[in-house]
C-alpha cells in the first residue's frame, strides 16, 4: 500500500486537504481520495466544504495554477508531526 493511499485511508478529511491541496489542484485531489477512499467525500460537496473551512479558517490560501498555498495559521496535521507514515 502507497503512503498516499494509507494517509486517505486513515486520516480525516481536513487534514487530507491541508497537505495535498499545497501538490495537486481540487480535481486531481478529488480524484485520488475517491480512488483510495470513497466514503470520505460520498456526501454531495464535503471536499469543496473542507476547502471553504480551511480557508475560512485562514489555514490555506488561494495560490497559483488551482493549488492552494499555507495560510497564516497553517500547522502540519499530527499524522506529518507523528511522523505515522515515513
């Protein structure tokens, strides 16, 4: 199993969105969680939702070529600082 596919397998949305959203725009992202875990954006609209909290929540901001950029309150999710995947 790829770490990519054990991290969209196990972790909360949010925190799948705070790190990929910096390395793949929504529909390449959107497309690799629905390979790997379909039941976390099965309810119509849960990944642009966690796209508007985040940037709500100035964590992730609007940068360039459909990628987000690290907002000011940007942390690394635990499962980064845990190191659960290296």
């Amino acid at each position: 199993m790829s770490t990519v596919e054990m991290i969209v397998k196990n972790e909360p949305l949010d925190d799948i969105v705070t790190v990929f959203a910096l390395l793949q725009a929504t529909p390449h992202l959107d497309m690799t969680i629905r390979r790997h875990n379909r039941d976390l954006i099965n309810e119509y609209g849960a990944l642009e939702a966690s796209y508007s909290r985040l940037f709500a929540a100035g964590i992730l901001l609007e940068g360039e070529k459909g990628l987000a950029i690290k907002g000011p309150n940007w942390k690394p999710p635990k499962f980064m600082t845990e190191k659960r995947y290296i």
